[in-house]
C-alpha cells in the first residue's frame, strides 16, 4: 500500500450536501449490514439455499419465524438488491424470493475466500456495546472483550478461517523456507499457537505437517472451547491441544520450535511482555511469525478503504479492549510496521523481518528470531 500522502478532499467535496449524502449512504449501508446478521443469526439464508425459493409463509415455516416479519425482511432484502423476486405485482403473501446462487457463497460459507457473514457480524457486536464505549471514552477505562458476546468470539475465529484453513499450511508457511523446513523435519517440531482463539491456525498447520505437535495458548475459555471442539471435527486432536493458558507458563519456557501469533499483537494491553514471554518459549534456532493488519507504513489522510476498516476496529474494539488493563501499550488496530519492529526489539528478539511475500489482502507477516 502506498506510504505516501493521499491528496486533500477537493473543495466539492466539501459541502453539507456532500457529507449528507455520504451519512445517509453509510446509513443504508448499516441497514444492510443489520439485514444480513439477521439472515445470518435466524438462519433465512440457509433456509432460502437449502429450500428454494420462497414466499413468506414458507420462509417462516423453514426458518421458525413470524409470518409477518418473513415478508418484511423478504421484501427489503429484494429492495437492496440481495434477493431476487419472481413477482413484484403478485400479491404481498403470494411473492416468490430467491437467494441468488452466486451470493450464496459470501453468505453461507465460512471457508470461502469470498465470506462475509463474520464482518457483519463483528460490526453489530461494536453495537450493542456503544453505551460501555461511551462512558469508556469518558472515563479513560477501557471494554473487555466479554462485554462484545459470542458474536464477536466466533466473528474473529471466522473472519480469518478461510485464509487459514485454506492457505496458512499448504501455501503460505511453505513460501517462508525456513520455517517450512523445520516443519518439515524429524525429529517433529512443536508449535505453539499464542492467543489462538478459535484454533484455526493450529488446525491449519497440523493438517499440513503430519508430524507436528501443537499447542494453542488463549486466556478466554469460550474461545478454547470452541477451539476444542474443531480440532476434534477436524480429526487432529490427537497432536493439538488447547488451553486457557498464558504465554509467561514457567512450563513453556524452551519447549517451541516455532510460535504463531495470529492478529493478536495490536490487541494486547502490554505486548512487549507477550513477546518477550514468546521469545523465552522458543528453543535455540526457534521462530516467531506474527500475522498483523497491513496498515500504510504512515499515518494518511484521507486514508483508503482497508486503512478506513482498520480505524472503525480501532475506535470501536481494539483500542478499548486494551485499556481495560494498566499499564498499557493502547496500540490500537492501525498497528505501523515501524511499531512492530520497536516492540520485537524491545522483547529481545535479535532478528527482525517484515514479510511483503507471501501477501495477504488485509495482513502482513512479520517473522521474528532470538
């Protein structure tokens, strides 16, 4: 991404028409992002692939809901352009509304490249925490994670899942030659997965070294209990194991040939001590690779879509998750490459390098020696 300067907002571009008409398009945005968690959350999607077309009685009968919700949402999923209508004339109950096969994808499946489901997600768990936001803004306290639900715990475990179960071990750890190697070699390497959520990336490398023995570390315990579950539903239980643990375990110390930190970094309240903990994990030759947002290499404004995205996580989760704990770091989601490099030299790590390849839309890799 471009480290330069962008070009002030031209003088069209400044009036009160002009702002107006961008709240109001950002507000019928945020009536489609609500529309889809409710299709997400009630299952109309589902029931709309799995079944066919519908009118609102069927829907509602597919899906258990009110008739006369059904057609609401059927009808303002057709005025947005999600649905499809067979009719527009026919009478409001006798209406025939199809998902279209290509918008399935997005919507129904958490491993595609193309989902979306979990960003809506996300964006309605900052929601319904606003008024704790608020008084945190004032207050300079901070939001703990637990206050965004189990919307945002399974928002941040699918948000990354496609990328991870789909590249992380067959793609994107054998293009990073001397981590590939290690996994690769005998005797068999032992990983630990710090702050691994849902588990995805452990599952990940697991499946694509047969060998490798992995351990996540996370200290939520509804994340470590959905991550149990997967490894099991993936069939590596056997050499992955989750637990509600911290990274600074006596325990750990010199056992790990490789540590993983996935989009983690930034939301820690003290992250030097987190990589420093990890830098004592790792055995003699080891490996940190941390997974972090690709943000410009400076502070621009106005700023792109990505950096824009970046900054709403920031205000609204990042940022206050992490200042529910002092002293803290408050890095916030809009983490710089220069930022990471201070904090790895400050953990104690001797080698730094920012990865540019392999490349990810909205990530960047960093890989950090003792």
């Amino acid at each position: 991404m471009s480290t330069m300067t962008t070009e002030p907002v031209a003088d069209e571009q400044r009036t009160a028409e002009a702002m107006v008409g961008r709240v109001f398009e950002a507000c019928l945005g945020m009536f489609d992002v609500l529309s889809v968690y409710m299709g997400d959350r009630l299952g109309l999607y589902r029931a709309l692939r799995d079944g066919g077309s519908a009118t609102p009685d069927e829907l509602a009968r597919r899906a258990g809901i009110d008739a006369r919700y059904a057609r609401e949402w059927l009808e303002q999923q057709a005025a947005t352009g999600f649905l499809d209508v067979a009719d527009a004339t026919a009478p409001p109950h006798e209406r025939r509304f199809a998902l279209p096969e290509s918008f399935a994808e997005p919507l129904l499946n958490p491993e595609s490249p193309y989902s979306i489901a979990p960003l809506a997600r996300s964006v309605v768990a900052c929601a319904q925490v606003m008024p704790h936001l608020l008084d945190a803004y004032r207050t300079g306290g901070g939001v703990d994670w637990s206050a965004y639900g189990s919307d945002m715990i399974e928002a941040q475990g699918d948000f990354n899942r496609p990328w991870l179960v789909n590249a992380f071990g067959s793609e994107i750890l054998p293009a990073i030659p001397a981590i590939h190697e290690r996994l690769a070699a005998e005797p068999a390497a032992r990983v630990a997965d710090v702050g691994c959520g849902v588990g995805w990336a452990a599952i990940s490398i697991a499946r694509a070294y047969p060998a490798v023995v992995v351990d996540g570390f996370d200290l939520d315990p509804s994340s470590i209990a959905i991550a149990n579950d997967n490894a099991r539903r993936a069939g590596v239980e056997d050499r992955v194991t989750f637990t509600v643990r911290d990274a600074a375990d006596p325990a750990a110390v010199g056992r790990y040939d490789l540590a993983v930190i996935i989009e983690a970094v930034h939301d820690m309240s003290r992250p030097v001590e987190a990589l420093a903990a990890v830098r004592r994990m790792l055995r003699p030759g080891g490996t940190l690779l941390v997974a972090d947002e690709k943000t410009d290499d400076v502070f621009t404004a106005p700023a792109g879509n990505l950096e824009r995205m970046f900054y709403g996580f920031s205000i609204l989760t990042c940022l206050p998750a992490a200042m529910t704990e002092r002293p803290t770091a408050a890095t916030g989601t809009a983490m710089r490459p220069s930022t990471m490099r201070d904090y790895a030299a400050e953990a104690g790590f001797k080698g730094f390098e920012r990865l540019d390849e392999p490349e990810l839309d909205a990530l960047r890799f960093y890989r950090l020696t003792p």
